[in-house]
C-alpha cells in the first residue's frame, strides 16, 4: 500500500524559518480599518445627528416619529415631547421616539 501514499520527508527542526510572521498582523489591522470606516464612525455620526435633532426641538417644529406619526410639537419638557397630530389631538411620546424633522408647512400640504 505504501505504492499510493508517499513517504513524509521529515524536515530537521529550526531549519524552517515560519512564513507569514507579520501578514497576520497586517491582515488583523486592515481588518480593523475596514470595521471602523464602514461600521463604527456611520453608525457615530448618525448617533451624533440624532442626538442634534432630539436637543434641537422646540414648539412648532413639525416632526415625524419612529412609528410614522406626523405631528407638530406643542410642549417639550426634558424626557418627553406631546405632539398635535390633529386639530384637538395630541399625543405623548419619548423625546427618542422622534427620527426627523420636517420643513415647516409639511403638515398642511399633506
């Protein structure tokens, strides 16, 4: 059987120098690279406009919350936010609930 599979030629030990010392490295930083420019710093900025927007709301601003609730702001207070969704109607939502701002006259247009 031994006409099928070769005999190992055993190498002496320390002769072999390991290949690819520093590739590992290189691989592990481009690596790195790549997670922050695609995945951490978008993800911060959006963080860091989100957080402008919720500081940035006053009373008129018309707004659109995370479940699609169209609404103009008549009341801010530290956590919370109500919002006119219609001529006598007005709901409560957390300050976070909101995901943009609107140009002023959406809601009438609409």
């Amino acid at each position: 059987m031994s006409f099928f599979i070769p005999a190992a030629m055993a190498q002496e030990a320390g002769a072999a120098a390991p290949m690819g010392g520093g590739f590992e490295w290189i691989f592990l930083v481009g690596f790195l690279v790549i997670f922050y420019l695609m995945i951490w710093r978008p993800q911060a900025k959006r963080a860091k406009e989100h957080k402008n927007l919720i500081g940035g709301l006053g009373v008129g601003d018309e707004v659109v919350t995370g479940g699609g609730i169209l609404g103009k702001v008549k009341k801010v207070t530290d956590e919370f936010i109500v919002l006119e969704v219609s001529e006598g109607q007005e709901l409560k939502f957390q300050k976070g609930a909101v995901v943009a701002a609107l140009p002023k006259g959406t809601l009438k247009a609409i």
